[in-house]
C-alpha cells in the first residue's frame, strides 16, 4: 500500500527592519509533484500532487476513464491580505500536463502562442471550477496572471470576486523565466502520475 506523501512545514520568524516580524516558510515536499508560482510581491500558489484520487483505480475503458485520472491536489496560496490550504481532487492527469505546457508558453515570452490571439484563449480551464488559471498581461519578460479559487478551493474567508463570477482572484506577477522552469519542473515531476 502506498503511503500518501505529506508537506512538511515549518517557520522561521525574524526580527525585520524597525523591530518588525517577518515569517518565512520553509517547505519541503517529500517526492511529490508540486509546482509555486511566487509573484515579485511575495503573493504565491503552490501545486502539489499528492496521490490518485482513486488510489488503486485501472482503467477498464478503451477512452479516457476519469475516474482513474483524478489526481488529488494540496494547495496553498497567499495573496497578500490572506493564506489558505486545500486538499482536493481538483485536475487530472492530462490536465496536470497540460498545464505544464500552458506555463511553459508563457515562460517562453510569447504571449500571442499562450493566448491563442483570442479572447478567452488566455485562459487556462480545468474540468472542475475549482481552479482557473488567466493570462493578463506579458511583456518584458514579465507575465501577469489572475488564479481563480472557487469551490473547495476557495479560502474559507474569500472576498468577492470582483464581479467577474470567477472565485476569489490572487494576482501574480512573475518572470517569464520563473514560469519557464515552473513548467519545466512540473512536466518532470509529473512522469510519476502517467495517465491510467
């Protein structure tokens, strides 16, 4: 039986300029997939899978089963004003990798390639609304991008949504070069949730 990995934490706490505290988080990700995305601001979200929803599922079926693709996901996120965790069965496998994919093209400082010219093909959609990923802006080898938490994936305290109906937004500014390698490292680390 295979054991579920854990997100071990911890935290340092400083003496900061003018006597102020800061808190540092320390993580380490004992063999799992995760991807952290960390705005030049300090706001981020970190992606780790953690298992198969359905640990023991085979598919049966000659098409895509989606049963035994669903991959079971710890959050956590910070936008400045708020952090929150989650645990939840929110993308599958394909999706995962596409995603993968999705980050890459934005790292490679092509935002018409990632945006497919269109409105809405800045979008990245997952099959649950519980995560949604939005490219605002690139240039400079700078990319803007709105994370949507909705569902269980919201934080327990969520604003509004800013009437775009989309969940609770955290805005990320990061370097292409960051998004890159973000990317690259979930592709990689993705290799040990293959589609099933």
């Amino acid at each position: 039986m295979q054991m579920p990995r854990r997100l071990a934490s911890r935290r340092l706490t400083t003496g900061g300029f003018y006597g102020s505290l800061a808190s540092i988080r320390i993580d380490s990700y004992l063999e799992s997939p995760s991807v952290r995305l960390e705005s030049l601001d300090g706001a981020f979200v970190d992606l780790t899978v953690i298992g198969y929803q359905f640990a023991s599922g085979v598919s049966t079926s000659s098409g895509p089963d989606w049963d035994a693709n669903w991959l079971m996901v710890h959050g956590e996120a910070w936008d400045g004003v708020q952090s929150w965790a989650f645990d939840d069965p929110c993308l599958t496998t394909w999706e995962a990798k596409e995603l993968a994919s999705w980050l890459r093209g934005l790292g490679s400082g092509g935002p018409t390639v990632a945006a497919g010219g269109g409105p809405g093909h800045g979008r990245f959609l997952l099959t649950e609304p519980n995560l949604m990923f939005a490219l605002i802006e690139a240039a400079q080898g700078i990319t803007t991008m709105d994370i949507y938490f909705e569902a269980e994936s919201r934080p327990p305290m969520a604003s509004c949504d800013d009437g775009e109906g989309a969940g609770h937004k955290v805005r990320l500014t990061i370097p292409q070069s960051d998004l890159a390698r973000a990317g690259e490292g979930w592709e990689h680390d993705l290799e040990e949730f293959p589609p099933r």
